[in-house]
C-alpha cells in the first residue's frame, strides 16, 4: 500500500494519520438503507489511498457500526486508526441520553472492544459531556484505560473550550471532534483557540454540512433519514439555505471541482489559519464519493475565494439539531 495522501499527527503525541478520515456513521443508519459491499469497497478504496483514519461509535446502529467495521479493522489492524466513543447511550425504542459515570464507562469500552474483535482502541472519544460528572472522574477513568492498555489515545466530542482545558491539565486530549464547515463556525470562537494553545488536533465531523454543501440534496429524504427531522434541512429554513451555496458553486464552476471540493478544501486551510491540524471526516458509503472528497486536498482557495466564502455560516438558518441541549453550544458562554 502506498499512501497518495499527506499524513499529520492529531495532538502533540497523538496518532499519526492521514490529512482526511473517513466518518463510518453513515454505514449503519441515520442516512437511509446502505448497500453493503459498496461500504466495504469504500473502506478498502480509502486505506489505498492513504486514509487510516476511520470513525465509529458505539450507539451507531446501536453497536452495529463496530460489527460492521470488525472484519476490516482486524484485517488491516497495523494500517489504521480506529476511533469509538462512548457517552450516547441509546435505548431499545431509539431514545438517547448521556453517561460519563465511570463504571459506565469502563463498560462502554469493553464492550467497544469485543464488537470490534480487537485488543486496543487507538483513540477512545467521550461522545458528549455529562455536566453532571466531574470531569476528573470521567477523563481519570479514561486515563486508567490507557494505562490498562485498552485505549492508546483520549479524546472529547461536543466539548466548550474550557472543558477541552480542564480534561487535558488531567491527561492529554490527542483530539476534539466537533462540527466544522462552511455552515457551522462557533467551534472557532473559543474551543479552536484552545486546542491550538494546547496542541490538540480537530477532527472536524459533518464537514459538508451533512450533505448540504455537496448541493445535491435530495427533494424528499427517504425514510430513516434522520436529516427530515434537523431545522437547517426543512422549511423555509431549506430555502435560504439554499440560497447560500451560490459562491460555493460559483467557485467550484471556475475552477473544475464540486462544491464539496470546495467546502472541504476551505476547512483543510483552517490548518493554516489557527495554526493546529484539522482532519476532516466526510462520511461517504461510495469509492466514487470518497475520490471526490480526497481531490480536495489538491484544491488551494485564493485570498479572493475565502473572502467570498467568509459571510456564508453567519447567514445559515436553523439549528443543527432539534435538540441542541446535549451540544457544546449549550454550554459554551
């Protein structure tokens, strides 16, 4: 295998892994029925081409997602990075809330572990923040992971910068996994600056606005598309949206790419500008996809470019999700 794309290391002693990942969410539920051997071919299309980055997590299908990931990880086990979390707890009838108890926790991971058929995680996120429980408790039972050797990197999801700094004068934060496009911008205002203080990466999910700024939404979503039900998709909130792709297609029309090129090459320079690495992981379950997604790495905006793309996230309509309470946004003040 020879890897055709640049790599980088999330955190200051974190691991070392390929500019963009690949988010695996989307194999198992929340965007409709998935067609399993073009998933499996999209797994394998990504590790050849030097993505080893690949994000799960345990209420993914309701465990199914590490299944389904099993066979692939234990086959390419010294070639990628595998990433799970726990923290989402989801009940049989499809309801959620959040646990960071940390005997709950000490669960969540061996049972991450005996999904995936593997002996380590190689970065173990808490999936959202219980405010409730100290963060010494929870982030020192995740320390104790790692000296267990069942974890080899920490990371947080959904978390305000400050949260970020607590966890990490506890034990280092390699990653924070946050929402991150040209549609949702408040991680920069104050978590950015902090994981650039602290040398922590930004693993950046739902980088195309969950398929908003591929500009190739479906009229109707299917059933069991979960995006029928986010603020930002319907409505009149769809239609001024909408509207705000036009400088992305513009741009993507001049210069011979797609507007999820574009929207994915504007979040690659964010590198350059807050001066930390960000990876982004688009989910796709499609090789022709994915190629599409990694052409962006070869894809330099100009000053002229950005600047058009600069008022797009101020103007964008809606909530990401319906419920926002169990967000950083929530917390962050």
């Amino acid at each position: 295998m020879t890897p055709s794309i640049s790599t980088v290391r999330l955190g200051s002693d974190g691991p070392v892994v390929g500019a963009q990942g690949l988010g695996c969410m989307g194999m198992s539920e929340f965007y409709g029925d998935t067609d399993d051997d073009s998933a499996r071919q999209t797994l394998d299309a990504a590790l050849s081409t030097g993505v080893t980055l690949f994000d799960t997590a345990d209420m993914y299908g309701q465990g199914d997602n590490e299944r389904f990931l099993a066979p692939f990880v234990r086959a390419h086990r010294d070639d990628i990075v595998i990433a799970t979390k726990f923290g989402s707890v989801r009940a049989a009838d499809g309801s959620t809330s959040i646990s960071n108890d940390p005997a709950y926790i000490r669960r969540a991971v061996d049972a991450s572990l005996t999904r995936l058929g593997i002996e380590v995680i190689d970065l173990y996120y808490m999936h959202r923040r219980d405010p409730a429980v100290a963060l010494a408790d929870s982030i020192g039972t995740m320390a104790d992971l790692v000296r267990a050797g069942k974890v080899r990197h920490l990371g947080l999801s959904e978390v305000t910068g400050d949260e970020l700094r607590e966890a990490h004068a506890h034990h280092p934060i390699s990653a924070v996994q946050s929402e991150w496009s040209l549609f949702t911008r408040d991680i920069e205002r104050r978590l950015v600056p902090a994981a650039a203080e602290l040398g922590v990466g930004v693993v950046a999910y739902s980088p195309l606005g969950r398929g908003f700024l591929t500009g190739a939404l479906p009229s109707e979503f299917t059933a069991g598309d979960v995006r029928s039900r986010f603020p930002r998709f319907t409505g009149e909130n769809a239609q001024r949206n909408t509207a705000l792709l036009h400088p992305i297609t513009t741009i993507a029309a001049g210069r011979g790419a797609t507007p999820a090129q574009v929207a994915l090459a504007w979040l690659h320079q964010r590198r350059a500008v807050h001066d930390l690495t960000v990876v982004p992981i688009p989910g796709t379950r499609r090789p022709n996809r994915l190629q599409e997604n990694l052409a962006a790495l070869e894809l330099t905006l100009t000053a002229d470019e950005l600047a058009r793309l600069e008022p797009i996230a101020a103007q964008v309509t809606g909530d990401r999700y319906p419920d926002m309470t169990e967000t950083s946004n929530a917390r962050e003040t």
